[in-house]
C-alpha cells in the first residue's frame, strides 16, 4: 500500500482553488481524466457516484468513483472520493481546503492499495520516488491553475 499527505500554500481564494474541483473543471487540474460525469445520486453529496475516463496513454479506465465526504462551508471545504482501478487497486482520495486569509492551505492525502496479487506486485515494484512526483505535480498543477484564476 501506498499512502501520501502533502499540502501546499495557494495565493488564491478558497472558492477559486474549490472551483477547480467542480464536475466540469475537472479537466483543467486532472487533464488525463477525459469525462467526470454524476450517475447516480446528487452532486456534493455522499454517496453519489460518477463515471470516470481516465486517459493513459491509448489505454483508457473507465470506473466508477463514489463520493464518501463533502463538506462546502466558507472556510473548510472537503471532497473524499474512493474508487477501484483495472480491477487491481482500490484508491482513496481526499482533497481539504482551509482558508488563511486570502490563501489557501490545500491538503491532497490518498491511499493506494492492491486489492489482488497483481494490484499488490505492481505496488511493490513501483517507486515511491516517482509516486511523489506524481502527487507534487498535481499540487503544482492545482496552485498554478488557481492563481491563473485569481489574476
């Protein structure tokens, strides 16, 4: 299993950098993710469950993501979201956003676990080195996206 908590310090508002997160922003901070589209129950709440495309390479996953947290108040915003992976993985997600004056402490923490023997190899033989620069990327790409906003 893989675990990761890592935050980072946005000069932006709580709203601008929680805009990102919406359904139809998605893209913008997760450009391998092709289509995030609700499918059963109601956008923010728990429990609701959306579709994803995940672009890598000329592969593409389509899974089912469920929403298991969601909190929307003016200062602490919250998505938890958990979903399994080519069968191998089941991947838990929570993205916390607390505003300090007009910025924005953004904390990205997520479970990583194989749920067979093959999910279990592929994680073993895999580099924390480079699942490190996958999470630092997303929090690069997240900052710089909400400050692009904010200009």
């Amino acid at each position: 299993m893989i675990t990761w908590k890592e935050e980072r310090m946005i000069d932006a508002s709580i709203e601008r950098v929680w805009d990102l997160f919406k359904s139809d922003n998605l893209q913008t901070i997760m450009p391998k993710v092709e289509e995030h589209r609700l499918i059963e129950g109601e956008n923010g709440k728990n429990g609701a469950k959306y579709l994803q495309r995940y672009r890598e390479g000329k592969r593409v996953e389509t899974y089912t993501v469920i929403e298991e947290g969601y909190v929307n108040e003016s200062a602490y915003k919250r998505k938890q979201w958990k979903f399994e992976l080519g069968n191998a993985f089941e991947i838990k997600l929570s993205y916390s956003f607390f505003q300090e004056g007009g910025r924005t402490r953004f904390l990205y923490e997520g479970e990583n676990r194989g749920i067979n023997f093959v999910g279990r190899a592929m994680l073993k033989l895999g580099s924390d080195k480079n699942q490190m620069k996958v999470v630092n990327e997303f929090l690069d790409r997240v900052s710089e996206e909400a400050v692009k906003r904010h200009s």
